[in-house]
C-alpha cells in the first residue's frame, strides 16, 4: 500500500471483495465528483463484484474506462461471459 502511494502520491484504500460489494454506492457517489481508480490484481472482470460495480456506475451516468492486462481471459470477460463458466 505504502508503496502505491508513494508511487502515484495519492490515497489508497484496500479493499476486499465484502468492502467493494458494500461500499459500491459510496465508491461510485464519490465518482460522480472526482477522478478515482480501482485497481485490481489480474484481469478487471474475472469478477462478476468488477462487473457489477462499472455496470451500476455506467447505469447512473458515471464514466469509465478499463485498462485491460495482457491476456485472453480480459478479452472473454470484457464480452460479458462469465470466466466461472469456463474450466
């Protein structure tokens, strides 16, 4: 943490995926207002909790943008098919 803080010289707040599904409407309240970044480890849609979060942002007019990482399973996500389906 202290790390990325240091790097981007802001603010960061971790969060698990209990947080995350609680606080969704405060993450995406204070989007409305700032810039904010949600960092994830991995492909943004191996989990539906991503999903869910940057659908209910786009649905309230918030703007987002996904900087994907270097794999097929970020293109298969990014569809809207659900990587549990896939073994």
């Amino acid at each position: 943490k202290e790390q990325l803080e240091n790097m981007y010289q802001k603010k960061v707040v971790l969060a698990d995926r209990e947080s995350c599904e609680d606080d969704a409407d405060k993450i995406i309240e204070e989007a409305r207002t700032k810039d904010i970044a949600f960092l994830v480890v991995g492909s943004p849609f191996a989990a539906t909790t991503h999903m869910d979060l940057m659908a209910r942002a786009q649905k309230v007019g918030v703007s987002t943008s996904v900087c994907h990482n270097a794999s097929i399973m970020n293109s298969v996500a990014a569809c809207g098919l659900q990587l549990y389906s896939f073994g």
